[in-house]
C-alpha cells in the first residue's frame, strides 16, 4: 500500500491559540507514538502566529485512517474543533 501524505496549514482562532499550543505538545508525542506515522510536523509561522504549517506521512492508508480517529476523540480534537484546516492529501510509493 502507497503511504499517506497530508500536507498544509491550520488557521487557529484568537481565542483558541493558547490551549491548542499547549495540548500541540502531547498531541505530536501522541501521533509519534502511532505505529505506521513517519512523520508529523506542525510548526508556527513567524509572520502570522496564528498560521500553523503541517506536514504529516504515514505508512498506509490504515495508519492514516487510525490516527484520524484517535485525533476526533482526543483533548486535541477538542480544542481544535474551531480552527480552519488547509490541506492536500496524496498517496507516494
């Protein structure tokens, strides 16, 4: 199976930023822990702090699909709920 590529940029609200910035800790720990996830990046800009770039690679679809369901029911998920998410999806390998 090809694996997944998720790439792209988060807008987080004013009012949100510091609980997502804190919780953006334990979530990349989390999402590192994952079996299948290669790579999981999201970083500040310093221009707009309220633009987050993501970059994420799983092995496979599965993986993907697994994190993605952990992320909705996670503290993460819950305080994210209000940001606007910008990203492309593609299949590599």
């Amino acid at each position: 199976m090809p694996k997944v590529i998720l790439k792209g940029f988060i807008i987080v609200p004013e009012p949100d930023l510091n609980a997502v910035k804190a919780e953006l800790i334990n979530h990349k720990r989390l999402t590192l822990s994952e079996p299948g996830c290669l790579v999981f990046e999201v970083v500040q800009c310093t221009i707009n702090p309220y633009r987050f770039d993501v970059y994420e690679e799983f092995i496979d679809r599965d993986s993907f699909e697994r994190h993605q369901a952990r992320v909705k029911s996670s503290a993460c998920g819950k305080v994210s709920a209000n940001i606007e998410r910008h990203y492309s999806q593609q299949s590599a390998g």
